[in-house]
C-alpha cells in the first residue's frame, strides 16, 4: 500500500448532548454529537421532539387549526 494515503485515526471520546460519552476512533481530535444511541428515539422506544431554531413552534403555527370563535352580537335597545 502506499504511505501516507490515509488519514491518521485517533482514539476520541464522543460527548452527546444527553450528557452520554463513550470512546471510538475518528479522524477529527474531538466529537460532539446532538443524538447518540442511548437517547435516540429509534433505540429507545420514547418519542422525543428535538426543536432545532423552532422548527416545532414554526410548522404548528403555520399548520394549527384555527379555531372559529363565536360572533358576538350585540343588540341595543331602541326606545
């Protein structure tokens, strides 16, 4: 094989967001991830919503029903 043609790997720790750490090899120095296995939805079982610059927020907004309130009439007495 020819020298220098790959990457050098480095053993790094990968920190998640949900506080989760474990070690793997990458080419950066360092790893910071927002879902890992341990908190991810399809490894756990649990639905959590991850709102990222209020995506969430945004589309039920833009989506939501609107409610229809009631028309308020009112009657004067005429004398």
């Amino acid at each position: 094989m020819k020298e220098k043609m790959h990457p050098e790997l480095h053993e790094v720790k990968v920190h998640c967001a949900c506080g989760n750490e474990f070690m793997t090899r990458s080419t950066k120095k360092e790893l910071r991830v927002e879902v890992c296995a341990a908190c991810h939805p399809f490894f756990t079982g649990k639905q959590r919503l991850m709102d990222t610059e209020g995506r969430v927020e945004k589309f039920n907004k833009k989506y939501a029903k609107k409610e229809a309130a009631p028309a308020v009439v009112e009657t004067t007495p005429e004398a």
